[in-house]
C-alpha cells in the first residue's frame, strides 16, 4: 500500500534530511488532513537543532531560494511549486499573561508536541520511518471519533493563547468534529481573554471567522460561537440576534437560528463569502427595531436599512476589507425589495427601479433572497419560490428590452451642460436624474435620442424652477 506521507516532495526533503544528518519531522495540519484524505499543499517540517539551516541546505538543493527566515524564532519558509513548505525547529514555549507571543526555547520532540493547540494537530510522523506515526496525546483516535481536545489542560491551553479559542471552533466547523466537552467548558470560561486588550490582534480573529464562513456548514462554528459565549465577545451584534422572537406567517425561528439557516443556504449556492457574510448580517437590526402590535405580532419595521447602517461600523470594528462594505450595505438595504414585485399589477417601472439601485448585485440580491426562505411548510415553500422564480423571469424580460445593469442617462452629464449652457453645478445633477427617473418610470425608453428630445423637452421648466 501506498504510504500516505511519501510524495516526490515530501521524499526529496527525506533524501536532504539523510545527507544533511538532520532529525525531522512531518507535523499538524499537513499529517491531519492526509489521514482525514484531505487535499493540502502547506507542509510542516519539525526540526530537531536550528530549523533555518535546515532549509538554507533544503532551498539550495531544491534550487530555490528561502522566501522567509526568522532566526530568532528557528523557522524558515520556502515555496516550492505549489507547496508552502514551513520549518520550525523543536521548541517549547512559555507564556505571559499579557501577550500570546511565547518566550520561546529550542528543544526536543515531546516539548514541541506538548505545545500545539489540539490532539489532532500534535502527531508527528518521522521522515526516516513514515511507517510510524508519534501520537503522544491520542489524536489518532481523537480524529477517528471526530474530536476537538487540547493536549495538555485546555484552561491554561486558552489562557496561554486565546486564538486557539477561534481555532477549535473554526476546525470544528471545518472539519465538523466535535468539541470535547471539557475542552468546550474552557472555551466557555477563557472566551473573555478574546478581547483582552492586545493579547490576540483582531485581524488574527477575523481571519477564523472568515475560515468558519467558508466551512461548507458555517453555522455549525456559529453556533458554536454562540453557545460558547465567544460570540458576545467577537461579534455581539449578532448574539443579540438570540431569543428575538419573530413567530409569524413567515418565520417560526428566533432570529438567530434563522439567520444560520440562511449562511448554510447562501454557502449551499455559493463559495462567495462575501454572500454568506451578507446573509449573516441581513436581518442584524431586527432586535433594535422590534415592536409588538396587537393584531399582527411582532414588526421590524426599516430594519433593512437601519440593518445597511450599521455595517459601516462593523466593518470597521472587525477589519474587514472596506472595498467589500458596499456590497453588503447593498444586499442589507434590498433584501425585502424583491418580495412585493411578484404580485399581480406590478408595473416593469418598479421592476426597473430594483434592477437600476441593485446593479452588478442583482444575482447575489436574488440569491440571498432565496436563501432567505427557511419556512419548514413545504406549500409556503413551494410558493415563495414559484414567487421568486416568477420575478427573475420578469426582470430578465425587463433588462432584455433595456439593459439596465451598470444604469445611468444615455445623455452624459457633459452634453447636458453643452446644451443647455451650464457650468457644473447641481442642474447638471437635477436635469441627469429627471432623464433617469423618465427611464425607470418607463415615460421613454433607455435610449440615446429618446434621452436628448426629453432633455429638450424639460429643461426650461427645470432651470426655470432651480433659479
Ligand atoms: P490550517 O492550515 O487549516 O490553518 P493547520 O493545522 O495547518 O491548519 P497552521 O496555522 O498552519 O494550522 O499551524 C500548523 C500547526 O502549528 C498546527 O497544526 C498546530 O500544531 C500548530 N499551531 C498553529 N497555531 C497554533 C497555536 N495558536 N497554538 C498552538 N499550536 C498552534
């Protein structure tokens, strides 16, 4: 049988480690994920001595150079065609109370494997006997019963570091492993040392809960956030979401549980995470705009656009890159638009008016609205997608008679100021978005000289009206 740990890679380094007379190791992710038969591309090499001259040896034989050395912590990197080839020499860590960044001393393989977050991430397979997996803490049998469990006692484990608190959650949502429980208790207890002032950056946290949005189930690391209490730290606008109650014709779930059936759709359909960030936010004003009226039951009325207002802010406390705010502050503010257009009598004008405000991100709008649709009634169901499918066949019937992606006035605002003798100024702005409005409102088509005899046709009682 074929060994899991031989490739032409993995035996070059083999071959550099005999005749450099170096100890080394297979480690983490890389002997998890090939027992798991999981693809991986980033291999850890454990090191016993200095780990940089290791690799200084591997990248000239490999005919390559080190694409990063750090002499200081014994670790060198080299990417080697589509491999990330990462060496680290043996080491055992200490820590501080105020920083996750461990006083660091070279040392030998049991210290090194002592020292990693979880039992599944802490075997070693010997380079010179990959026959041989060295499993100090059962993370054989921990990734057989699909278990999340740190090495040594998890308090201290999260204490030390509290990213690792991200990191269990994040492989169990990826892997869909369990937390041990009493693992999952020190989450509970430790989930405060998150947002200790500068112990872990939060960059290094958002970055596992975009890894949590990418799993194919993001709600099963969700849920674990919430259930843990790390929610109310990383991301408490959304645990708020919790117990708000929303029992009516359309929804039987609290927010919450709504909203992750929602990621888990969106991620069904899509890879984009931007999509399955956006479903995890869009009903994120539904606790502040709640109010109970007698005859209806509960009412969150605006939340779609209070929801689009407080994206900025939390863009901006989680790091998340700004060119992607518009985006999501759109698929918020339009994510009910759609619902009213499918019944009777309504005018292509209304249908122009959401094609034109959601432009590129009409797909993503429509399939976040479908996603949207978590009733368990099969007929109700049925229904509201007969709905949507009947909306998007009218707004392609409307794009086709007018192609209003990327929608603005065929007359350009400098022909505007030519003809009607203008410099820039708000005219220009007042005459421009008439001629839209005549467009959206279907008074004349989507065309250059329909647009011109319009503007002819308005412009006098518009200057008129602005002096
Ligand atoms: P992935 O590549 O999906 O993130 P990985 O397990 O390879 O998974 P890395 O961040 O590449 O994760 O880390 C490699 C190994 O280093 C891990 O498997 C683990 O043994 C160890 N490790 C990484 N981060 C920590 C940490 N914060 N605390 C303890 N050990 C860690």
């Amino acid at each position: 049988m074929k060994n899991i740990f031989k490739n032409t890679i993995i035996n070059k380094i083999s071959k550099i480690a005999v005749e450099n007379n170096f100890d080394v190791f297979l480690v983490g992710g890389y002997v998890r994920d090939r027992i798991l038969e999981l693809p991986s591309t980033d291999i850890d090499f454990m090191v016993l001595g200095d780990a940089t001259e290791f690799a200084e040896s591997a990248a000239k034989q490999l005919k390559t150079n080190l694409d990063a050395v750090y002499k200081k912590f014994g670790t060198a990197l080299i990417n080697y065609k589509e491999y990330k080839l990462e060496f680290s020499s043996a080491r055992k860590e200490s820590y501080k109370k105020d920083s996750r960044k461990p006083k660091i001393e070279f040392s030998n393989l049991e210290d090194d494997l002592s020292r990693r977050d979880f039992t599944i991430n802490a075997l070693a397979v010997p380079l010179s006997n990959p026959e041989k997996i060295i499993d100090l803490f059962d993370g054989l049998k921990d990734i057989e019963k699909k278990v999340i469990r740190t090495p040594l006692d998890p308090e201290r484990t999260f204490d030390d570091d509290p990213l690792r608190i991200m990191r269990a959650i994040r492989f169990a949502s990826q892997l869909e492993f369990q937390i041990e429980p009493e693992t999952f208790s020190a989450i509970n207890k430790m989930a405060y040392r998150l947002k200790e002032d500068k112990v872990v950056s939060q960059e290094r946290i958002t970055n596992e809960l975009i890894l949590i949005l990418k799993s194919k189930k993001p709600s099963i690391g969700l849920d674990l956030m919430y259930l843990s209490g790390v929610m109310d730290y990383v991301f408490p606008e959304i645990s708020t979401m919790a117990g708000v109650d929303q029992t009516s014709a359309y929804h039987h779930k609290d927010v919450f549980h709504h909203t992750l059936q929602v990621v888990d759709n969106t991620a069904k359909i899509s890879d984009d995470i931007w999509l399955r960030f956006a479903a995890l936010v869009h009903d994120i004003a539904k606790p502040k705009t709640k109010r109970f009226v007698e005859g209806t039951g509960w009412t969150f009325h605006g939340h779609s656009e209070i929801g689009a207002r407080m994206i900025k802010k939390i863009f901006n406390n989680l790091k998340l890159p700004l060119n992607k705010l518009n985006y999501v502050e759109k698929l918020i503010r339009l994510h009910l638009r759609p619902i009213p257009l499918s019944e009777e009598g309504v005018t292509d004008s209304a249908i122009r008016r959401l094609a034109a405000e959601a432009g590129e991100e009409l797909p993503d709008l429509m399939k976040l609205c479908r996603a949207d649709i978590t009733s368990k009634n099969p007929e109700k169901m049925k229904r509201f997608i007969a709905n949507y499918d009947k909306i998007e066949k009218r707004i392609l019937e409307v794009q086709e008679k007018d192609d209003l992606r990327n929608f603005q006035s065929p007359v350009r605002g400098e022909e505007i100021m030519e003809i009607c003798n203008l410099h820039p100024s708000k005219a220009v702005g007042t005459i421009k978005k008439a001629i839209e409005e005549a467009i959206l409102e279907g008074i004349i088509p989507n065309e250059y000289d329909a647009a011109k005899e319009y503007l002819y046709k308005i412009k006098d009682d518009i200057l008129n009206n602005i002096k």
